[in-house]
C-alpha cells in the first residue's frame, strides 16, 4: 500500500517575491482602483484618437475624391488595307509588336497585274524616236542644200558686181561721147543762131541746130540717170539686196533666207521632239516601276504604334480595300470611364484623375483630366453616342472621358513589355480629385 508523506510545515505556505501568498494577495486587495481606472482611460483616448483620425481621412478622401464604377483604356485605331487585290506573301510583323513609322507590314504580290500601259508607252517612244530620225535627216539634207544656195548666192553676188560695173564703164564712154556732141551741139546753135540774125540762114536751118541741141542735152540727162540706176543697184548687190530678176527668175539670196528660216523651224522642232522623248522615257521608266510596284506591293506602317491586330496570313489571296490589320496608336490614348449618376455634379472638364490599371505594376499609376462628360440618362458603352433608356431599378452611370497627361511614354519600356498594347483595353479604376468646396455646394443643393 503506498505510503503518502505529508508536507514539511515550512513548505505549507508559497511565498510571492519573497512573501507569504496570502499576505500577497491581502495587499493586491487593499491597493486603490485608481491605477486601473488610468490604464482604462489611456487605452480609450488612444482607441479614440485613431477613430478620429481614421474619420478624418475617410471624410476627407469623401470630400476631395470621386471613385469610378468602372474603367477601361482607350486608343486610336488605324486600319491598314490591301491598296490592290493579290496574294499576301509575306507579313512581317505579329499581333502586340511594336512598329514605327515607314516600317515595312505586309507584301502583296499580283503576277496578273496588265502590262498595256507599259505596251502602250513603249510603242509611243518608238514612234517618237522614229519622228525624231526623219526630222534630223531632212534637216541633213537642208544644211547641205543651204551650203550651195549659199555659194549661189555669193556668185550671183560677184557676177552682179562685175556686171554692174561693166555697164558702169560703158554709161561712162557713152555719156562722154554724148557730152561732145551736146557741145558740138551748142556751138551749131550759136553759129547758126549768129547767122539768123545776119540773115545768113534759114529759119528752118536755125530750127534744125535748136532742136539738135535739145536732143544732145537729154541724151546727156538719160545717161546721167542710168548711170546713177547702176550705182544704186550695185549698193544693193553689197549688201545682199537685187534690184533685177536672173532670166530664170531664181533669187539664190531669197532662197537662202527662206532655207534659213526652214532650217531653224526644224531644229526648234528636233528640240521640242526630244524633250517629249525624255518625258516619255521618264514615263515608261515609271510604268515599268509601277508594274513592278503592282507586281510587289509593299504596305508600311503610316505611323508608329502597337500592332493591335492581325487578320490576314501569308498565302492568303487579298481583295482591294481589304482589312489587314489595325495599329494601336500609343499616343493617342485616353481613359473612359463610368460614375455614378449622383456624384457626377462634382466633376468638371479640367478634373484631375488617377488611373490605376488592373494587371499591372503598382508602381504604374497614370494621370489625365477630364476632357468630356457624357449627358443624359442611360448607360453608355465604349463608342456609343446614343443614350439608351434604362430600367429604373438599373443603377444609373455617366461615361466620363480623360485624357492623359503627355508626360507619361507611351512607347516606355513598360509599355512595351510582354506585349500589353499600351495598356490599350486594360479596365481598371479611376480616382478624380475634386474640391471639398465643390462637395459642400452639391449638399447644400440637395
């Protein structure tokens, strides 16, 4: 049977910090409650405190804040179309790649393209280089036959000279000649005019030396004028002139001049000619690129940006005016955004916000002001423009557009990473900070 040992006496009584446990709880019993009460209130001002600063802050975030329902971001579209029908052999970019400006997209190759423009062209500057031929040769022939009408004319021009002066010579012993007989003449008519009035003669033989004298003085004047006549002519032969037909009525120095004339019509026209020429090469030179060009199309990015999408693959045969994908434009971006009805009296074009995208890093905050607010009653979805009546017991949102602020890149490396589009599609939250007055005036009204 197990034997039980009973206690020592002086193990009977526990002892608390060096004393008897029942003197120590006799003591705790007679200290004052006051101690207690402190801790208490302290513990209440500091619950207190926190409460009133908690309240302070979520009046305050209710005051200088609005928070959208909804948030989605937004950006332009551009179209790239097939500029000619044709298969699309090669595409080079992908869905959410990043492009720039004049890079190259898609090739369209079309081995149907028509060759009559080029056909047509050719056939023309053939033409025109066989026009061109016959103007020169016939131009040949002109430059010689203006070497021999010119060679006549400087014979007929010699020969004149010598011709006129021979008649020259010949008037001059002609006129002195006559010039003798004039004066014989004259001394017959004094004599004669003597002997009249002696009565010696005649009136009849006086008559006869009277009209003699006459005679011999305008032969003198007619030899005198043509003689002047030749010196005159041969003045004009000098200078290039004739006063006389050949028998043949053949003129060599008009003849030259109308050759003269010819020939600088043609060279006029060998020049006009051969511009037309160059133009056509230039023209055929062209339609052989465009035929290559519709052979090969090449479609480039009219602008940079993301590529949002891709609707065509290689191999594919391509109508005219065909989709073939869209760019997102980074730059041209904005946030649409929903809020309730009843706190769209504190917002105003000009609001400053914050948009926070679902998704992304939390370091990644964008900022933006409102640029448009929707009016009227009815839901908006992204795009639309026409309010659509809503059931009453629907709650009831205003679209509320923002535009970003230019600071943020669009084309950063962030923006860029793992293909996110520019955040374009991204849905997320919007917080517009607005004026606590602009809160109370709302209030106030209410």
């Amino acid at each position: 049977m197990p034997m039980f040992k009973r206690p020592h006496a002086s193990q009977s009584t526990e002892t608390v910090n060096g004393q008897p446990s029942s003197l120590h709880e006799l003591k705790v019993l007679r200290e004052p409650k006051s101690v207690r009460s402190l801790a208490s209130n302290v513990a209440m001002i500091l619950i207190s405190t926190a409460l009133l600063s908690w309240s302070f802050h979520f009046m305050k975030a209710q005051l200088t804040t609005v928070n959208s329902v909804d948030a989605v971001m937004n950006g332009r579209l551009t179209d790239i179309r097939a500029q000619q029908e044709g298969v699309l052999s090669k595409v080079t970019v992908k869905t959410g790649q990043s492009i720039s400006s004049k890079e190259l997209l898609f090739v369209i190759e079309n081995q149907r393209a028509s060759q009559l423009q080029a056909q047509e062209i050719s056939s023309r500057l053939n033409q025109q280089e066989a026009e061109l031929r016959q103007l020169e040769e016939r131009l040949a022939h002109k430059l010689s036959l203006l070497n021999i009408v010119n060679r006549d004319a400087v014979n007929q021009e010699r020969l004149a000279v010598s011709e006129n002066q021979q008649n020259q010579k010949q008037l001059l012993s002609d006129l002195e000649a006559t010039k003798s007989r004039y004066k014989l003449a004259q001394l017959n008519y004094k004599r004669a005019r003597l002997l009249k009035s002696e009565g010696a003669i005649a009136e009849a033989s006086f008559d006869a030396a009277e009209v003699e004298l006459q005679q011999r003085e305008s032969e003198v004047k007619s030899l005198q004028a043509k003689l002047a006549a030749l010196q005159v002519n041969q003045d004009a032969v000098r200078n290039g002139l004739s006063l006389s037909r050949t028998r043949s009525n053949y003129d060599p120095s008009i003849r030259l001049v109308e050759l003269q004339l010819q020939i600088a019509e043609d060279q006029q026209g060998i020049q006009t000619l051969k511009k037309k020429i160059q133009g056509t090469k230039a023209e055929f030179s062209q339609a052989k690129k465009d035929l290559q060009h519709k052979q090969a199309v090449t479609i480039k990015s009219p602008e940079s940006g993301v590529m949002w999408r891709v609707t065509a693959q290689p191999g594919k045969f391509v109508q005219e005016g065909e989709s073939l994908g869209q760019i997102a434009v980074c730059n041209e971006r904005w946030v649409d955004a929903w809020v309730d009805e009843q706190k769209v009296q504190l917002l105003q074009v000009g609001t400053p916000a914050e948009i926070k995208l679902n998704g992304t890093a939390s370091s990644i905050t964008f900022t933006g002001k409102i640029s448009v607010i929707r009016s009227g009653i009815g839901r908006l979805s992204a795009g639309e423009d026409t309010v659509v009546a809503m059931m009453p017991n629907l709650p009831r949102h205003t679209q509320i557009q923002v535009r970003l602020d230019t600071e943020f890149s669009p084309y950063s490396s962030e923006n860029m990473r793992n293909g996110n589009l520019c955040y374009v599609g991204y849905t997320g939250r919007v917080v517009f900070k607005v004026q606590s007055t602009s809160f109370l005036r709302v209030l106030n009204l209410h």
